[in-house]
C-alpha cells in the first residue's frame, strides 16, 4: 500500500497544533469572589444598575502588544510568501 506523506504530515501537524491550543486558557467574564472556588454568591449587580455587573479579566494598562503586533505581521508575511512560492512553483513545473 503506498502512503502520501505530505498530507499525513499536515494532518498530524494540524491536529497537534489543535491540543496544543486546547489548553490555552480563556478571559471567561465570571462573578465570582476572590474567595473558595465554587462559593456561592450574591449577584453584584442591582436591577437598576446594569454597569456593576460580571468583568472580564483585568489585565492592566501597561501591557506593550508592538512585539505580538509585529511578530504575527512577519508571520503572516512569511505564510504569504510561501503561498505565493508554491503558486509560482505549482505554474513552473506544469509549463
């Protein structure tokens, strides 16, 4: 039985890409107390004020996003890249 490899290869690649971002933890908007996880607690909003409701997480103000900004422009660039060699190589080997 002959195998392709290549798209084994982007299979496996793809699904471990995917469990690895499995445990990438989310900013889930929660009301819960500092305190005993699973605590039960009163709901901080009133009826007439909408603004003291669930947060998501606060994060801070002085995070500098320019090196991920950066860092997903060049890789995005360089997926582009290999894109637009595969194309030009694709044209090449048919002509």
């Amino acid at each position: 039985m002959v195998v392709a490899r290549r798209p084994l290869l982007t299979a496996t690649a793809a699904a471990t890409l995917l469990a690895a971002l499995w445990f990438v933890p989310s900013a889930n908007a929660t009301d819960e107390p500092a305190g005993a996880p699973g605590a039960q607690s009163e709901p901080a909003a009133t009826a007439g004020d909408p603004a003291a409701g669930p947060k998501l997480a606060d994060t801070g103000t002085g995070i500098d996003t320019t090196p991920y900004l950066i860092g997903g422009v060049a890789f995005l660039g360089i997926g582009a890249a290999f894109v637009s060699h595969s194309a030009r190589r694709a044209d090449a080997l048919s002509a």
